[in-house]
C-alpha cells in the first residue's frame, strides 16, 4: 500500500496542472468582463457572419434524407478508421486480422445492400423514379 506522502509526491504535477487551469480560466473571464463592451442596442444584437445581414429564419425544415446520409457518412468514416488502423498493424494481426476486417466490412456492406435494397438511397422523387421504371421495361 502506497501511503498519503508518496501519493501526493507522484501527484503533484497534476495538482499544479488544474491549479492552473483554473487560474487561466479565472484569468481570461474576468479581464473579458473587465475590458469587454458594455455598450446595448439593436445593432449590437443582431447575429453578423461573413460581412451579411441574416434574412429569413433559421428555423429551416430539412428532409430526413440529410440526416440519413450524415448517418451513413458517420457510419462509414469510422469504417474508414478501422480499417486504417487495421492496415498499419496487417503483418502483426495476420490471418486472424484478416478475417475478422473481411466480416466487419461484410457486416457493413449487408446494411449497405439492405438501405439500397429498401430505397433509403433514392433521392429522385416518386413520380421520377416511376418515369424511369416505365423507361425500363
């Protein structure tokens, strides 16, 4: 058992750290509120990005089809994570790596396949989508 000194001789460091932390923190919101425009109005209120005046609202409705893809981007750029750190480390995981990638991308390839197979990727309206399966056959 390690007794209270040696603990806080080993800690000490990181005690210093959050001090410090906190110090800077204290530090920049009060010279902020000290140095900071106190000025109001209706100008001052107004959001201004870019050099243009908003127009319009920000309550805008979005389809659900973004948020689908943004999943799916999500989904497979973590894919693309995995799979890298996987490439580095190839010759260490050997044939068992090599297995276990080939099902993680298969696991991820079947949704793939089944979000196609449902129609979840089809942006194109009904009515096209239907001029378009007439045009097939």
């Amino acid at each position: 058992m390690s007794d209270p000194v040696s603990n806080f001789s080993q800690n000490w460091a990181f005690a210093v750290f959050i001090l410090g932390v906190f110090a800077l923190i204290a530090f920049m919101l009060g010279l902020s509120s000290l140095l900071g425009s106190k000025a109001w109005g209706r100008s001052k209120n107004e959001p201004f990005e870019s050099g243009m005046l908003p127009t319009g609202t920000a309550r805008l409705r979005l389809s659900a089809k973004f948020y689908l893809v943004a999943m799916l981007f999500v989904i497979f750029d973590v894919e693309a994570l995995y799979l890298f750190a996987w490439s580095v480390s190839v010759r260490e995981s050997g044939w068992a790596g090599l297995i276990e990638a080939t099902v993680f991308i298969a696991i991820l390839l079947a949704g793939l396949v089944y979000l196609w197979r449902i129609g979840a990727l089809d942006w194109a309206p009904q009515s096209r989508r239907d001029r378009q399966a007439k045009l097939k056959q």
